[in-house]
C-alpha cells in the first residue's frame, strides 16, 4: 500500500524484495557514518520485521521509499514512536520521531527533505502530540533537513547508549515548531 506520494516519491508498505537493499544499506559504512555501528545483516532483517509490523498496526512509521520514475528501492522515511526504556530515556517522551536514511545512491538530490516533508505533514494530521527529530551534532546533512522541513533545534543532549567521551556522543534534538505545546 502507497501511503504518502511526493513529486518523485512514493513512501510505502515494504516489500520482502526490500530487505536485501536495506541489509546492505544498513551494512554500508558511509550510510551509517553518524551511527556508532554498522547493522548485520540479521540485526537489520529484525528491524525490516519490525518497521513492517508498526505501519500494519498503526499506518504510519518507517516507510519504504521508492522513486515514481524507476521504482527503485532508495531507503525509508517516516516516523516513529520513542519510549522511555531501561536503555535510552528523555524527559520528551514519549513522541514521535521522523527520520529517514536513503541508500548513498540517493543522497544529494533533496528526496530526504522532500520525503519528510510530506511525512511531517501526514503525521501532523494523525498524531496528537509532538513530533521531534534527533541526531548527532555531527550530522550535518540531516540537520539541515530538519532546518529545511520546519524544524527548530529545542536542546543537545549526551546519548545514553553511546560511551561517554565518543565522536557521536552528543547529539541535538530538534521540534516540530507547529506543535502547540511549546
């Protein structure tokens, strides 16, 4: 099922022919540059499983997304739910995060911005609460998406799941500047 298209994109259902390309973008190292490690190729087979099951549950999530004019798989955007758990909590949760990774291939054409555009949209008319966005400091690339979609940065913070004293340590959480709860 297509649930958000674009002028080039269609974010969608996956589609068990997605999961080899989601493997190795996970495993590529130049993808996950701003992630403290590369996922294998079961970690990510679990994660697809899950991302899958999310949308089925809730129409909304982690799309896949793929170009109207060749059909190519280039990576997901959407949104998810972030919860307080034993491992990573913030004082904000929970909300909804929006992100995407898009396949290397992909990168430099604006489908990140013009893909969570439109997921901002569609999860402004079906969630009640805020929507944020967060990445490492570091992430230069995606937070100039979320500057280019209507985000504002609200704080930085030390990820709880990353060691102390790491390169992506510290990280910036970003906000839906439509939320009415500011």
């Amino acid at each position: 099922m297509n649930y958000i298209e674009t002028d080039r994109l269609i974010l969608r259902n996956w589609q068990q022919k997605d999961l080899p390309l989601f493997q190795q973008m996970n495993a590529d190292a130049e993808v996950r540059r701003y992630f403290p490690d590369r996922l294998s190729y079961k970690r990510s087979e679990i994660i697809f499983q899950q991302m899958q099951r999310d949308i089925a549950e809730n129409n909304i999530g982690l799309f896949a997304v793929e170009l109207k004019a060749t059909e190519a798989f280039i990576g997901f955007i959407g949104m998810h739910l972030l919860e307080k758990n034993k491992w990573f909590s913030l004082a904000e949760m929970p909300f909804y995060e929006i992100g995407w990774r898009l396949r290397k291939e992909a990168w430099g054409n604006g489908y990140a911005t013009e893909g969570a555009k439109a997921v901002l949209s569609y999860g402004r008319e079906r969630i009640n609460g805020p929507i944020y966005s967060l990445t490492s400091v570091r992430n230069l690339p995606s937070i100039r998406v979320m500057q280019k979609i209507g985000l504002a940065e609200y704080r930085t913070f030390n990820h709880p799941m990353i060691p102390s004293g790491h390169p992506l340590e510290k990280h910036v959480l970003y906000k839906d500047q439509n939320d009415t709860d500011q």
